[in-house]
C-alpha cells in the first residue's frame, strides 16, 4: 500500500510544485525507479509539472473518462497508459489533464477510484493538488497519508495557510494528518520561525531555504534541483525531508475502517487470568469469549464517544462553557470548536483517518450533538413530521409522526446523558431540576413544550417530553386541506373572532388545542393589544402589538415563583383589548371568569375536557377545589354570562385531529345546570380498511343566539351555513 502525499497550497507561488516535483524525484532515487509516482491534479494550471520535468506528455488520463463514465472497465494497466517515467529521476509522472479545458470532465468518483488503483501499484504518491480547494482536492486530501501545507515566511502566505487550515478542519480532517513545509525559510526581512509557528496549529517538519541561484539554474534547465546541483542548500533540505519520510509510520496516518477499528480495539483488551492457569482461568478465558461475541458495533461505539467526550471535555472545558441553544451564533460557534477537538481527538483514538466521509461526518456530528446540542434528538427536532418526542429513558425514545406512535431505534448513552440534555435545555430559561426539584416545565428556542421529570419521581429513569412546535406558519387553509374541520366551520370561528366571542379551545393531551388557538388568534385585527399568559411559552402569534407574559417557578430557596393568576391580574392593569392564556388549569379559571365579564370580551383560553359539556363541569371543579367559597348556583351563572363559545379538539383513533364540536353557551336552565347546544359537529361513520376515520362535519341546524348581534357589527353572515 502506498503512502501518498497530498501537497497544497492556497497562495500562488509559494513553491508547491517545486516541491512535489524535488520530493518525488528524490524520494525515487533513493528506493529505486518504478516506487514513487508523481502525480498533476492542478486542475486551475495543468502542465507545470511537466515543464519541470522536461517532459512533453501527449495524453492525459482525462481522455479514458468517458469509457469509465459509460461502464467499461479501467484497470491499472489501462491507466498505466498515460503514466510517462521520468528517466533522469526514475520516478512516473501522471497527468490527470492536459490543459483547463479538461477540467470538467473531472469527477470525485473518478479521482477515489482512481487513487484506490494507484494505491496496489507504488511505495509513494505525491500529487499536486493546486491552490484552490474544490471537491477534486478535498476527494484527494481523503484519499492521502498526509497532507504538506506550504508556507512562505510573509502574513500574506501564513494568513491563507491559517484559513486553509480552519477549512481542512471544518471537513474534519484531524491536524495529526497535516504538516507544514516553510518554503524560502531564510529569506532576509521574512516574518520568523517563531512567528509562523504561533500563527499555524502545524508540525513544521522542514525548512527549505532560499537558495535562488541553483534553484533558478535548476528551473532554467526543467531539472529537478535535487538532481541538477544536489549539493546546495535546498536539495540537501528536500533530500533530508525524503529521507523523513522513508521507513517513518509515524509521518503517514493510516486510513481505518470505523467498525473494523473499534472491533480490533476491543479484541486488544486484555483480562488477568489466575496464576495457576488451572480451572478458573478457563472459565475465565471461555466467559471473556464469549461476552466479545455478544458485544455490537453499537456498545463500541458507545465506548469510543465516552472516551472522546471525556477528551473535548479536558480540551474546551465544556464544563465551564456558556451552552447557549438560544444564542444560534455562539452555539454555531462552539460547534465548530467542538467539530475540531472531535475530528482531533477520533484520529487519536483510532489511531488513523476514518477513510469514509460518509461514516467520519455521521459520527462527529452525533458527538457534536451530544456535546453541545440535545443528542440524539437533534435529528428528530429537525423532522417536521414528528410532532412528539417522548424519552421514557436513555434506551427508549419514543416519537408521533403521522399520528402514530413508534418507537425509534436512537438512544442516549446513560441516564446522565438525559439529565445533562434536560438541564441544558432549561438552564438558559432560569431554571432548574434536581432531587429537591424534580419536575420542570420549559421550551426550545422554536416555541416546542418540553416536560421533564427525574428520579426519584420517575422510577425508569430521567423522563422528557417534547411537544413540537411547528416551524410552518398554519391557518385555517391548512386546517381545512389536512381535514381538522371544514371552510364553513373555519369562517364562522372566524366571524366569532371578529364579533369578540370569549372561546374556550378544549379537548385531551395532543389534540391540537394550542394549533387551533394559534389559528384562532390570527383573526384578531392588527389593531388590537393583545397579552399572552402561559407557563411555557408555546403560542406564537404575528400581530406587532402582542406581549407575551410567561409564569416562573420558585427559586433554590423555594421563593419567587410567579404564577398564571398573578399574571392574569397584573394583565388587567396593562390596557388589553385581549387576553389569551394557553391554558386554564387552577384558579386563574376565576379571575378569567370575571375578567370576561367586565368588559373584557374576545379573550380566549383552552382547558382539557372530554366534551364541550365536560369543559363546564371542569370550571366548575377548578374554582370550587381553590377553596374559593362561591355557590355553585353563582359559579355556574358566572361560567354561563363570561363563555360564548366552545371549540372541542379530538385525536381520532387513526391518529388525526379534528374540531369535533363546536358550541355556544346559551345559559342557565331554571334548575342551576348551563345549557349548550351544538352549531357544529364531526359525524363519524365508521372507519376504512386501511384504519382511516371516515365521517363528516356538518350543522346541527341550530342558529347561535348571537346572529343579529353579528349583523349589527355589520359582519356579513348567511343563516344558509347552519341548515342541515
């Protein structure tokens, strides 16, 4: 197998194929002809090369591409036909184009295949690669032993060599991999030694000095310099740096197979055996055998990112850091930090280059995520299908997509893990969660509802919930096309906005009662001031004048919460035209009761409830189980004055949401109950082979007792809709 050398570098005329032609030539000379190849893939200046070598190639291999690209065979012999050696030196020369009009047919496939050929055929490869980075040199750098940076000793050179090199890292390459070379290291009134070393995170291991006139003679005569005066100063630098290079493991890093590496890994473990190597230590070697068999790719890889995250931990003192996931810039930021220490620190571990970028990308983002970002439920947050994210521990992560609920194949790796991904989620929002507070409610920066709780409330461990919030924004178009209710339904929620109807959104856990409240709040005019009162804020309207309160939980010391009701009350001295609170769940049921009847009207809410009927059943349990002594009797026609209407979501046994009714409060009947009647319904008729509800929404011919006052406000509305 060879060791190839990819040479770069992104200033022009730093010296790069002087190099690569003087490092191949010496390197030929010293192991013999037909073990060193030489290869061009400037695709921006094809034929310096050439020219250095004194030699007139009358073919490149850009010409056998469309025979590869239209399935014929290309074999090494094949490719040997435009290999050219180069007597003088003894070592091959291969130019992949001729000219820039060639480039083109240039592709990464072709330059992984053909560095896969190569490969079987020579001791060295050393490729000019050029000075631009494009996907031919990147597919080049993953297919090297090492990477050679030249360097000049100027700010201009250092400086693209320091940007090269943070671009090479972003594409995790590890910096064990890359070198340097300072080119005309002496040159009079140049930036130091000292200086470059500071600026670039590389190895300088040579130092070519200026030597103008043998070089220039060299050049002059298209002779490599370490042929044509291999006395001076900087063929003895080059022939010293070939010489580095030969019989050195520790200049070349090895390409490994993810799998094959960690396997290998785990193999090497040793076990102590008794010393009398009877019995026991049979049974011993027999057990240890037999757990290797049982043990997956899965709990290797586990292994290797604890060991890794332990590294990045020790190098970026992440324990200390400023995990913002509020913050996109700062957390952007320490990804790109923690993607390098990663990409380091696997090369490290592996001792080599992960050679499949596919399979080196995949693992360095799960640690990224893991690191700074919310683990394996990175890739679940960034599916809009999912709208639930249930982790009942760190070997179950449950989600809902398309209504259903399924159990995916991703895990955490401990129960810490789960911890450290809830605390990081509610540390930016002033919370916290620990034994003497062990439930906590909170968001994500999208608006998504997140619930944890740990032990020892939760006996399976730590426990989070998230309920997404969907980064599209819905109306009630959406609502009709995905079947949730119907355009008549839709327009007269609509007018009922409009006419400034106090509503309550009710139905059970994941109906889409916070949807359609978002949806609801749309129709309120722009005009008006509107105030939001959640425990975790959720709703996201588009109006300019909307202000968003939010309640806090109590301190370490147990002081300072903050609850809805208190909100609610202060919301009455801050001038709304509308209230809306995300949900009712204790009292602050009463202070909205009495707000809606004191003239602050249009305000709505959402409850849990079975049925619109259960909704004044469970207004009624919330007041009377604050300890407010309040009659019944006033209660009911306190409920019955302040409610206008109804909204009741369902989710169906196939998983879809709908608006399954929707009622007007109509009063008090003479024996204390409130009475409802339905405008509105969700007729089901019976359910289809493949599991899909069937029914259909549809008036119940009664007209609201509100129509004339509808009219009055000049809202143009057919009593045609309510006809059955």
């Amino acid at each position: 197998m060879a060791n190839t050398i990819a040479i770069f570098s992104p200033k022009g005329g730093a010296g790069r194929t002087f190099l690569a032609t003087n490092l191949a030539a010496s390197l030929a000379r010293k192991t013999g002809s037909g073990k060193v190849l030489l290869v061009d893939i400037d695709l921006q200046l094809p034929g310096d090369v050439a020219k250095l070598l004194n030699l007139k190639p009358a073919r490149s291999l850009a010409e056998i591409i469309p025979e590869w690209k239209a399935g014929d065979q290309i074999d090494l012999p094949r490719i040997k036909e435009f290999i050219q050696p180069h007597n003088l030196s003894g070592l091959d020369f291969l130019p992949v184009t001729l000219h820039i009009r060639q480039r083109g047919l240039i592709e990464e496939r072709f330059i992984e295949y053909l560095c896969e050929q190569l490969d079987k055929a020579y001791e060295y490869i050393i490729i000019d690669v050029g000075s631009v980075f494009t996907r031919i040199s990147l597919t080049v750098f993953g297919k090297s032993n090492l990477i050679l940076f030249i360097v000049n000793p100027d700010l201009l050179s250092v400086g693209q060599v320091k940007e090269a090199i943070e671009i090479l890292q972003s594409f995790a390459f590890p910096l064990r991999m890359i070198k340097a070379v300072l080119n005309r290291a002496e040159s009079q009134g140049g930036v130091s030694l000292a200086e470059v070393r500071a600026a670039i995170p590389l190895e300088i291991i040579s130092r070519i000095p200026s030597d103008g006139k043998a070089v220039g003679l060299a050049l002059n005569r298209r002779n490599p310099v370490v042929l044509d005066n291999p006395k001076s100063h900087a063929a003895v630098a080059i022939d010293r740096l070939a010489n580095s290079f030969i019989g050195s493991s520790d200049m070349f890093t090895v390409h490994r197979d993810l799998e094959a590496t960690l396997m290998e890994s785990f193999s090497a473990e040793k076990i102590d055996l008794p010393a009398d190597g009877g019995t026991a230590a049979l049974n011993i070697s027999a057990s240890e055998e037999a757990r290797r068999k049982e043990v997956t790719k899965d709990d290797l890889v586990s292994r290797l990112k604890q060991r890794i995250h332990q590294r990045i931990i020790q190098d970026l003192d992440l324990h200390r850091l400023e995990v913002v996931l509020g913050d996109p810039q700062k957390l952007r930021e320490l990804k790109e930090k923690v993607k390098k220490s990663i990409s380091n620190a696997l090369a490290e571990e592996t001792e080599g280059f992960i050679s499949s970028f596919e399979e080196r990308e995949r693992f360095i983002k799960e640690m990224i995520d893991e690191a700074v970002g919310l683990g394996p439920l990175e890739d679940l947050i960034a599916d809009q299908q999912i709208s639930d994210i249930m982790v009942n521990n760190k070997d179950q992560i449950y989600i809902e997509k398309g209504g259903k609920v399924i159990l995916t194949p991703k895990r955490f790796v401990s129960n810490a893990q789960v911890r450290q991904i809830i605390e990081r989620i509610i540390a930016p929002l002033g919370r916290r969660i620990d034994e003497s507070v062990p439930m906590v409610d909170g968001r994500l920066t999208d608006g998504s509802r997140v619930n944890a709780i740990i032990p020892p409330l939760s006996l399976t461990g730590p426990t989070l919930t998230i309920r997404k919030f969907g980064s599209e924004r819905l109306g009630v178009d959406d609502l009709v096309k995905i079947g949730t209710l119907n355009e008549v339904m839709g327009e007269f929620l609509r007018i009922c906005v409009l006419s400034r109807k106090n509503i309550i959104v009710s139905g059970g856990t994941g109906s889409g009662k916070t949807t359609v409240l978002n949806i609801l709040s749309e129709f309120i005019p722009n005009g008006e001031r509107i105030i939001t009162i959640e425990d975790a804020a959720e709703l996201k309207l588009h109006h300019q004048h909307w202000v968003r309160l939010e309640s806090r939980p109590p301190n370490i010391e147990g002081k300072g919460a903050i609850t809805i009701r208190e909100l609610f009350r202060n919301s009455m001295r801050m001038r709304p035209d509308r209230i809306i609170i995300g949900e009712c769940r204790g009292l602050e049921a009463l202070d909205m009761l009495q707000a809606m009847n004191t003239g602050h009207d249009g305000s709505m809410t959402t409850l849990h409830a079975n049925s619109t009927q259960d909704v004044l059943s469970r207004l009624d349990s919330l007041i009377l189980m604050g300890g407010i002594e309040i009659p019944l009797r006033a209660i009911r026609e306190m409920i019955a004055s302040a409610i206008d209407m109804i909204v009741h979501t369902a989710r169906l046994s196939d998983g879809s949401r709908k608006v399954t009714q929707v009622s007007e409060v109509t009063g008090m009947t003479e024996d204390g109950h409130i009475s409802l009647q339905d405008i509105f319904l969700f007729k089901q008729s019976g359910v289809s082979e493949q599991g899909k509800v069937e029914g259909q929404f549809a008036p119940t011919g009664n007209i609201p007792s509100f129509f004339d006052d509808i009219i009055k406000r000049g809202i143009s509305l057919s009593q045609e809709i309510f006809k059955v």
